[in-house]
C-alpha cells in the first residue's frame, strides 16, 4: 500500500506570537514591568486568558491540518466508498434477511449509525502517521520549539480529524437519505451528532498520537492500526446490538469506546432511535476518555523526535 503526505503552507507566527517591547535608553528595567503599558504578573496568570491562548493555538492547529483537505480533496471520495459498499451491499442484504433483531428499527435505520461510528473510526485511528511524517519533514521540530502549549497541539490535531469525521458525516447523510433511511432532522439532534462525531473522532486520533509517540516507525504504526480497526468495530454495537452477544462479548464492547459513540448517534440521527445507555452517560464517557487521552498525548508528544 502507497502512502503520500501533503506539507501545507504553515504560518508559524501564529504559534510563537510573543510580543517584545525594547528597553529604552535610561530606563530602569524594574520600572518597564511595572509601567501601565505592560500587563502585571496577575493579569497574566489569568484563568481566562490561558484558556483562551489555549484555544487560540488549539484552533492555529486543527486549521493547519484540515488545510490539507483543500490540497487532496479526494481523500474525503475515497474515504467514502467503504461505508457506501457498508450500506448498500452488507445493509441491504441484512434487510432482506432479517437474521438480526433490531427492535422498532429496520435493519438499515439501525446500521446506519454504527457505519457513520466505523467511518469516524476508521479516519481517526490512522491519524498518528501525520506526526511521524512531520518529523521525519523536520516540521515537528518547529513546532515543538515553538512556545505553544504541548495539550493545545494534540487537541489541535483531534479537532481537525473531527473535522475530516464532519465531512464523512454529512456523505453518509446524504447515502443513508437516498436508501430511505428514517433520519432525524431536528436541530437540537443534528447538534448532538455533530458533538458526538467529533468526540468521537477526537478519541481515536489521540489515541492513534498515542501509539506512533510509542512505536515511532511508520511501518510498526500501520501494523498495530490494522490489528486495531476490526476488533474494535465488532466488538461494538455497530452492526448488531449487544443483546445477542455472548456474555463475555458484551464485557468488551461496555469498555470500548465506539460502543457509546454508536449509542449516542442511534439515539440522535434516527427518528425513535433509542439508546441502550442513558444518552448523557454516553458523552460523559466520551468527554472524559478526551481529556485523558489529551493528557496522555501531552506528556508523550515529545517523544515521537526522540
């Protein structure tokens, strides 16, 4: 398999904007930091601007990476026709056969989700390569060096796999409207996918930094992420619900975190979509798996140069 990385213009101004103010001729270096014109030790440390450098710098990032789309923007069609052979191949039949009991649901209103859940994984969870390229361009080491914060870079990076998830979103929409499926178009639920997909997008793409920070080879990273894909696929409630799983199935897919992103996305994008957990339990666990996979890519990120 043939792989290409696409370098974007990269402004890295945004990321070191430091603002330096001379000292003039005479003047005391005591009195220049205590002048009106400089902000004091207090106003610095303020809990709101550190978020919203945070933010700012978060949002320099996810910009940088989901410029790439516009440099290859037939990644977003190619990326497309495993759920679209997903829906109108595996779907169909599975309606006709009606071997799986999915409730008040057809077969297709149910799968629909769970093949939005696979896209969003299967984007996501090969998102760590872009790190190992960078470094082996040299453009990771500028970016280290700059004096953004290590948790806004690994952010930056899963909210524009979250944006990348956004556009698989709205083409399995677009499929799953075509094929009859029975979408839910309220705002308030479109809203929620659109969280959900990100989140979920965010999961897996830190979780993928996580493994090329370990492994930090190309050919090992693409090894572990084909071992990855499937098992957590089927062992979610993506195309059948956990009911009919065996016990110790059930075990593994109530720990894997595709099973809670399918669950919120059943319960949003489909008319009487129903959750098998509380939908608010649903983005907690996926709330909470993102601030501790960003706190874990954080402290890792340094050592995919290493």
């Amino acid at each position: 398999m043939r792989f290409s990385y696409t370098l974007p213009a990269i402004n890295f101004k945004q990321l070191w904007e430091v603002t330096v103010k001379p000292l003039e001729p005479g003047a005391s270096p005591v009195a220049l930091a205590s002048s009106s014109s400089s902000p004091s030790l207090r106003q610095v440390w303020q809990p709101w601007a550190v978020l919203r450098e945070m933010l700012v710098k978060t949002w320099v990032i996810a910009e940088l990476e989901a410029r790439k789309l516009r440099h290859d923007p037939t990644e977003l069609f190619t990326r497309a026709v495993q759920p679209a052979l997903w829906l109108l191949i595996f779907g169909q039949v599975f309606a006709r056969v009606r071997a799986i009991p999915t409730g008040n649901l057809s077969y297709l209103d149910f799968m629909a989700p769970g093949i939005l859940a696979q896209s969003v994984l299967f984007i996501a969870i090969f998102y760590g390569i872009s790190v190992i390229w960078e470094r082996d361009l040299g453009v990771l080491h500028k970016i280290m060096a700059s004096p953004a914060p290590r948790a806004a870079l690994v952010s930056g990076k899963a909210l524009s796999a979250g944006i990348r998830g956004l556009t698989q979103a709205v083409i399995i929409y677009a499929l799953a409207a075509l094929l009859g499926v029975d979408l839910n178009w309220q705002p308030q639920a479109l809203l929620g996918v659109v969280v959900a997909v990100i989140l979920g997008a965010a999961n897996f793409s830190l979780f993928s930094l996580i493994i090329a920070c370990l492994v930090k080879t190309r050919e090992r990273f693409m090894g572990i992420g084909q071992v990855l894909t499937m098992p957590l696929f089927f062992a979610s409630n993506a195309i059948y619900p956990l009911a009919i799983m065996p016990a110790w199935l059930q075990v593994i897919a109530k720990v894997n975190p595709l099973t809670y992103i399918v669950d919120a996305l059943r319960a949003l994008m489909i008319t009487n979509g129903t959750p098998v957990f509380p939908l608010g339990l649903d983005f907690a666990i996926m709330s909470l798996t993102t601030v501790i996979l960003v706190a874990l890519a954080a402290r890792l990120y340094p050592r995919v140069i290493v």
